[in-house]
C-alpha cells in the first residue's frame, strides 16, 4: 500500500465518521468509504460500521473510531455525499488527496443553522402539528409560543445534557409550557398543544434509520437505533407525565382530560395539508436539512399526511392501515426525489416521514398513567406501537421494492 493510499484509507474513515455523527444510514457510510477507497485503488479494505463506531483495516492499516451520537446535521451527510462522486473526476483519475482532505475538513466545520434558525423551525413546526392532531388556529399560536421556549431550551441547554436525561426534562417542559398557557387563557385544548410540543423531542432520525438498517440486513446497527429510539420515546413520556404530576401538586390533583377534540375549522383537508407541509419544513430546519430541499422535503410530508388523512376519513382503513400507505408512500417518493435531486434518501424521508410520528400515543399513555388509568394506558401504548411498526413496514416495503427495480434496470 503506497503512502498515498494509506493516506486516502484514513480521509474515508473520516468522511464515514461525519456521516455516522450527522445523521446517515449504515449502508450509505459503508457505500461512501468504499466508494473512495476504489478510487485510490484499495480493494483489500474492510468496513465495519455499527450505529456509534468505525472499524477500517486495509494492508498494513488498522484503525476504529468510537462516534458518540450528537445532533443531526443532514447538510453535511449531502455534501460528503457529493464529494465521494467527485472523487473520480472527468479523466476517471482520483482528486489529489490533499484536496480531498481540505474538502472534509471544510465540511466538518460547516456551521449548523443558527439559534434562531433552530428555535423558529421548532416553532413553525410544533404549531402546525398541533393542528395536524385536532388542535384549533388558537391552540396553533399558543403551541407556537410554547415551542418558541422548548426551542430555546433545546438550543441552549439541552446540548450540555445527557441525552436521555435532556429529553425527560424537554418532555416535563414542553408539559409544563402548555398546562400554564392553558391556565392562563392562551389556548382551548391542552392535549393538542402538547402532542404538538412533544413532537420536536421525538427520535425521527434513530427510528427511521433503524428501520432501514434492518431493511438492509444491518441487524445489530438497526436494533440499536431503534432502542435508542424506544428509550428517547419512554423519556419523553415520563417527562410529560412529570409534569402533570408536579401540576397536580400545587392544584386538587391530576387534570381531568377529555376524550381528544378535533377542530372542525381546522380539520379542513386544505389546512390539514398546508401544516403538514409547514410543519414538515420546520423539521426539516431541526434537522439541519440543505435550504434547497425545504420545498421538496415538505411536499413529501404534504404527501404522506395526505394520504392518511383520506384514508382514515372515506375508507374503513384504522390509523394502523393508514400509517402503513403514508409510509409507503413517504419512502417512494423520497427515493425518486433523491434521483432527480441527486440527494440522500436520507433527507426526504427522515423530515417527510414526522408528520406520522405517533406523537398522540406517547401523550395520552403518559397521561393514562399519572392518573391511574392503567387499562386505557395500556390500549393506547398498543395503538402507538401498532402504527410504528406499520410505518416501519411501510418503509421496508419500499425498500424492498426500490432495490427489486434498480436489479432490473
């Protein structure tokens, strides 16, 4: 192995590492280091990647990286996937490695969207889903105030936090948030503005990774991210139940809720689709997806949650079946649009597929339980993980279905 190669074996241990930290499936970080290292002509290398670690051996190489998980940073996943097919310039020669090196370099100081970037996203998007789960224009700029402080919470204090830890206290926060503005005559429904909190907490990229690591056979990665997922969930309801909780202390106990409402205004399929779009471009700024695809990546959440919407409303399909052919749907088009955009799949899906999150599940089990509800509880825990594994069939389907097409074309 000549130095120049030992050198380019090392940049694609790199490029994978900003891809595994920023947000990227296992087989897309194993597909770019092997894409560069042939472009230097290494073909004896060996790439094991797992949710938090890379281990890269190659002749007379050996090296393993531990990558703890920090924010999702999409823009960098898309730009180190542009650079790994322009390694290979128009001579079919290999870029010099040293350019290559400045190019990773340059990408893995790229800034992240600023504070008020973030904060605004979170707020545009948490407003707009709470009227995607029944709430009314009211419940809509109160969940955006409350969302406007969650942000700010997620922004600066969040990030000094242990991750679990910083979720629990998100879920009691964004809890506590809406239970005062309903107290104090900001908003009508509470169980809408804080489904619609709640949801800037939830794992999108850890769960929809996961999913499509075991679509891909990458058991013990897609098993770990899914776990991950599962705990980050459990501790955004036992946050929101602590806050019910510490609300109970200084009031006569537990509020008593209602069955969920749904605003007839709001309901309107026209609005239902402008928030879902609107909500999806918010997390699209959360995470950290490229200006350029804000409009697509909204259009595909617009998509799936229209395509839920109807058939719940004119078809006898349950919110499982309807999750399902969003999903479905989510998957297929994301995979398109990354061919005609000539981006990740990534992208599309992780922001498109929110809007499906079964962020009404979470509330209500956390809320079931605090007030001694345990049968509904129950019930409704069932529902939630019904319609995640129907999301998750959805995109394994899809997946399956890309692949079986490209092997024929």
């Amino acid at each position: 192995m000549t130095n120049e190669q030992e050198q380019a074996l090392q940049l694609a241990t790199d490029a994978g590492h900003i891809l595994l930290e920023n947000g990227a499936e296992i087989s897309r970080v194993e597909d770019t280091m092997e894409r560069i290292a042939h472009a230097y002509g290494i073909e004896d290398e060996n790439f094991f990647v797992l949710s938090n670690g890379i281990i890269a051996t190659g002749q007379h190489y050996a090296r393993a990286e531990f990558i703890p998980i920090r924010g999702t940073q999409l823009s960098r996943v898309v730009e180190v996937n542009q650079l790994s097919r322009d390694v290979v310039g128009h001579d079919h020669q290999p870029m010099p490695v040293e350019e290559l090196s400045t190019r990773l370099q340059s990408i893995r100081t790229m800034p992240g969207k600023t504070w008020w970037e973030l904060v605004l996203g979170i707020a545009l998007g948490v407003a707009s889903f709470s009227i995607l789960f029944g709430g009314s224009f009211l419940d809509a700029a109160a969940t955006f105030f409350c969302g406007f402080l969650l942000g700010t919470f997620m922004a600066f204090v969040s990030p000094h936090l242990n991750r679990l830890f910083g979720n629990l206290l998100g879920g009691m926060v964004g809890g506590l948030l809406c239970i005062v503005t309903v107290a104090l005559g900001f908003g009508e429904h509470m169980p809408n503005m804080i489904i619609g909190t709640i949801i800037a907490l939830v794992p999108g990229v850890p769960f929809t990774n996961g999913i499509r690591d075991l679509a891909n056979e990458d058991y013990i990665a897609g098993t770990t991210r899914l776990t991950d997922a599962f705990l980050v969930f459990l501790c955004i309801a036992l946050g929101v139940a602590l806050s019910f909780i510490i609300e109970g202390a200084f009031s006569d106990g537990i509020i008593v809720l209602g069955a969920p409402v749904t605003d007839p205004v709001a309901s309107h399929w026209a609005i239902q689709l402008a928030a879902a779009f609107i909500g999806t471009i918010g997390f699209s700024i959360l995470f950290g997806a490229p200006h350029r695809y804000y409009i697509e990546c909204g259009l595909v959440g617009m998509l799936g949650w229209g395509i839920y919407i109807i058939l719940l409303r004119t078809t006898d399909f349950t919110t499982v079946g309807a999750a399902f052919f969003g999903a479905l749907a989510i998957a297929l088009v994301s995979d398109l649009l990354s061919v005609i955009r000539h981006c990740p799949t990534t992208v599309f899906l992780i922001c498109g597929i929110i809007p499906l999150v079964p962020g009404g599940g979470i509330f209500w089990t956390a809320y079931y339980i605090v007030s001694d509800q345990l049968t509904l509880a129950a019930t409704t825990g069932f529902v939630a993980v019904k319609v995640t594994i129907a999301i998750a069939g959805g995109i394994i389907i899809a997946g399956v279905l890309t692949s079986l097409l490209r092997k024929h074309r």
